[in-house]
C-alpha cells in the first residue's frame, strides 16, 4: 500500500513536469520571458513536501489547522477527520505555484487584489503556512483573489499572491483551494437523510413544553403531509410547507465548526423519527453547541452505521438559521 509520503511524493512530481511542459509551451508562443516569470513561488517545498504535518491557513485574527497523523489528516485541536486528499493537494498545489506577471508592491494597493495583510481586522486574504514535526515553517504564502481564465491559452488560471516577507505581489500560474470555511476540508452533514422518510419531528425546551410534528398521509400534490398536535383555540398552521420543513429539514443538518463532546447543560431537544424507526437526538448546550445521539436504531443499519462513525464524541457549531429550525415554537408555526 502506498504511504501518504509517497502519494506526496508522486503528486509534487507529477505537477512539477505539467508546470514546466506548460511554461515552455507559453514561453515559445510569446517570444519573450520576464527575469522571474516561471520561477516557483516556494521552490524548496518541493523537496520537503514529505516533511509537511501541518498546514495553517490565518485570516484576521482566525486560524484553520490541518494536521497530519499516521496515515490519516485531521483539523488541529479537535481532530475531526479530514477528508481524504485535502493535505496533500494543498501542498502539490502551493509547490507549484510560478510567477507569471508582477503586480503592485504598493501596499494601499494590496486589497484590490486581496493580498492585504492576513492579520488586518477585514483582511480578505489569507495566509498559509507549512511546517515540519519540529514546527519549523518550510513555507508560507499570502494567497489573494483567484483569477480564473487571465493567464490564457494553455496556462489557464491563476491567483493573486505574495510572499509574506515580500512588497512585490504577483499574479501566479496556478490556484490554491485552501479556505478558512470547514466545509472545504471536512463532511460538514451531522444528518444526511432522506427528507421523504421523515415521520416525526418533536421540540422540547428544557423545563417547556413538547411541540409535535407529525406525518399524517399527503398532500393532493403527492407531497408528505404534516400536521401539528396541540395547536392552540384560535390560531391555525401557517401552511403545509412550514410544517413539512419543520420535521424535513432536520434530516439534513450541518455545521460551520466542531469540537469533541464536553457535555455541558441541556436547553433543548429535538428528535428526529425516520419510517424505519431510526431515532435520533439532537441536544442543545447552553453556549449554543450542539450533539446528535441515537435514541432508537431502527432497520436500516447502513443510515445508523454512518450516523455512528460520524457523530459520536463530537458537538457542533451550527449557522444561526440552522440553529434556529432546531428550536422552532408553536409561535414559528402558527398564525
């Protein structure tokens, strides 16, 4: 079986001969070539490609760590998996960037192009760094806004850098997908399921009352048809809709960050019922994180198998709307 150090390996070379068929090719065609144009940005992470554990990409203030360990990578701190290839392109990407056309060296002028410093408050830059085992940085780079299709012909797309220790910034053959948002390195779904198999959602605050949403028949559409138990005299459900995606949507659930499973006080639970009698428990902590747990584990063992490898031991940092369908009220759902 190949190591991840020769899959590095075998990607950075492969990369290196593709950069340099390509520079030939547009070097010939244009008749002319620049003092720097086609030398690499960080020519020695090549050579230490397989020395790579770490990659840290910093943007105001926020860092994002990837980490390798064994045979697999994981995010810093947590160690939520990442997914698989993720490391290794970053770094054949990186080592491969070349100097294409120089850019502005005025700093006033770095934002138009997005190579501002990482550190400023509203910097839209980003800087990634590679280290060894020792935490030795063996390169780093202020990646800026892409430029897709400027370089033209066979060169194709490029992307706004600088070097950290630089004024000069370039427009650089190549792209770096290497982001701030978690869902760009790891599977951000807690729930991924079929919103037709849906039978029962239930919302219950701590100390509150249970709200039940029910799946009763369908629609004269076809559609699943919802209905709510315990409306209140006087006010009726606002439509067939919100009642479907009250229960529906928690079957697709996801996050924006992830920590491992400190417990802490419950504030609300929300269940989640699928047709083959899957259970699942969302619980909310009072610093808003939330946790997934199986309540009952149904038939389909595939669903509750994945659920399992996925969920257990971590809690979850949703956006604020999601966050939001987890705690809905007889308010949310009636007029």
């Amino acid at each position: 079986m190949m190591t991840p150090r020769g899959v590095i390996a075998l990607a950075v070379a492969a990369a290196v001969s593709l950069a340099g068929a390509t520079w030939q090719l547009q070097s010939n065609s244009s008749g002319y070539v620049e003092a720097q144009r086609g030398e690499r940005l960080l020519p020695d992470l090549l050579s230490q490609a397989n020395d790579v554990v770490a990659i840290t990409i910093s943007q105001a203030g926020r860092d994002v760590r990837i980490e390798r360990q064994g045979s697999s990578y994981v995010l810093g701190g947590s160690g939520y998996p990442v997914k698989g290839g993720k490391f290794q392109s970053a770094i054949v990407a990186a080592a491969s960037l070349e100097k294409f056309d120089a850019k502005t060296s005025r700093a006033e002028k770095y934002p138009l192009i997005e190579v501002e410093s990482p550190a400023d408050k509203a910097a839209r830059s980003r800087l990634i760094r590679f280290e060894d085992a020792g935490g030795n940085t063996l390169g780093e780079l202020i990646l800026g806004k892409k430029a897709r299709g400027r370089l033209g012909g066979a060169v194709g797309d490029g992307q706004y850098v600088r070097l950290s220790q630089d004024t000069q910034s370039w427009l650089a053959r190549g792209v770096v997908e290497a982001g701030m948002k978690l869902d760009g390195w790891v599977d951000t779904a807690i729930t991924d399921m079929n919103a037709e198999h849906v039978v029962r959602a239930t919302f219950q605050p701590t100390g509150g009352p249970e709200l039940v949403v029910r799946r009763t028949g369908v629609t004269q559409g076809g559609q699943a048809k919802f209905e709510l138990d315990g409306i209140p005299e006087g006010r009726k459900p606002k439509n067939d809709l919100t009642l479907r995606y009250a229960a529906t949507d928690l079957g697709n659930v996801s996050f924006v960050d992830v920590r491992n499973d400190g417990g802490g006080d419950i504030v609300q639970r929300t269940t989640l019922m699928m047709a083959d009698g899957l259970v699942v428990e969302f619980r909310i902590t009072g610093d808003d994180w939330v946790s997934l747990h199986i309540v009952n584990e149904g038939t389909d063992k595939i669903t509750l198998n994945d659920l399992k490898a996925r969920t257990q031991g971590w809690q979850y940092k949703l956006a604020d709307y999601k966050l939001k369908q987890l705690q809905l009220t007889m308010a949310d759902l009636t007029e």
